[in-house]
C-alpha cells in the first residue's frame, strides 16, 4: 500500500500489523531523524539542516508519522548506515566526530537486517537503484519473517515504481509527497 497523500492515512493504522515489527528507513529518512535530534541538542548548530535543504516540513512530516504510528523500531541495512555516515563525513567533516558520537546510541538500538552484497549486486534494479535496493531485499526479508511490514522514503520515485504493486503487505511511506502537508 502506497501511502503518499495525508488523507490515505487511517488512524487505525497505528500500532497495526504494519508498525510491530518496525518501520525500515533510507537514507535520507535516517540523515533527517537523526540530525533533527541532534540539532535539537545543539540548537546553535540548527542550520546545518537548513544548508542541506532539510526543511522543517521534513522534519514535522517525519516527526508526526513517529508519533501518530507509535514507531518504536527503526530498522536500518549496513549499506543505509554506511551512506549516512559518509554522507555526515563529506558534508559536516569539522562536526563528523560530534555528530557520530551523538547518533551512537540511537545507532545501535536500531534493528539491522544485512543485505549480502551479492545478492544487492545481482538484482535486476541494482543498475537503476544502486545501494537503494538494499531497502527492497531488506523489506522482502522483513516480510518473509513478519509477513507485513513499513518503508520510510524521501525518495518518491524510488517508493512508487517499487511498492506501487506491493499489495496491502507494505505500508510505503513516500515522504517527498507528504512533507507537503504538515506546514
């Protein structure tokens, strides 16, 4: 289930088959959660998410599905935290250590489902999706061991040409869309 309009969303949803075993982030659904928080920390350092165009829709739209859906499980794939983490390297390289340091916790409470790289390498969207499509295998496992699952993406192209057929197994959060709607 593709859920990219505001008013898809039913209340009922929350704590649903959907949200028990967790929700799955990419990349830059992780780099927003986890920089909000820090700069809520660090408020001096707020504008760093404004120089990377983080805005505070983003932020509200993100915030908001957390806490009407009850998520407590973020699940992330090695590649997800590998690209956030050479993402915070190569955009905040002076604050990269203060950063690290302060996501850590968070870090390693998040639920990890590996992707092994052959199997990343070999399918049949890698050349499209590059690491993305280690969100694809990861909610494919995910599915198989729960039977229904969550993705949170700011990447709408990615989520509709993937989890538009998914059925009523996925809930697909496209976020690019959505942020549009808490302002």
């Amino acid at each position: 289930m593709l859920v990219a309009d505001i008013n898809e969303i039913n209340i009922s949803l929350r704590n649903s088959k959907y949200f028990l075993n967790g929700i799955i982030f990419d990349t830059c659904v992780l780099f927003v959660y986890l920089l909000d928080k820090y700069t809520t920390l660090h408020p001096e350092k707020r504008m760093m998410l404004r120089s990377l165009g983080v805005t505070e829709c983003q932020i509200s739209c993100l915030n908001t599905i957390i806490k009407n859906f009850s998520i407590s499980k973020i699940i992330i794939t090695p590649h997800i935290l590998s690209e956030f983490l050479n993402r915070i390297r190569n955009e905040y390289k002076t604050d990269y250590k203060e950063i690290k340091k302060e996501c850590l916790e968070d870090l390693k409470k998040f639920n990890e489902i590996g992707i092994d790289k052959n199997t990343l390498l070999s399918h049949n969207s890698f050349f499209e999706y590059g690491n993305d499509i280690s969100l694809v295998l990861a909610t494919e496992k995910h599915l198989n061991q729960f039977e229904f699952g969550s993705i949170a993406s700011f990447d709408g192209r990615f989520i509709r040409s993937l989890y538009k057929n998914s059925g009523n197994k996925i809930l697909a959060f496209d976020l690019e869309t959505m942020q549009y709607f808490f302002t």
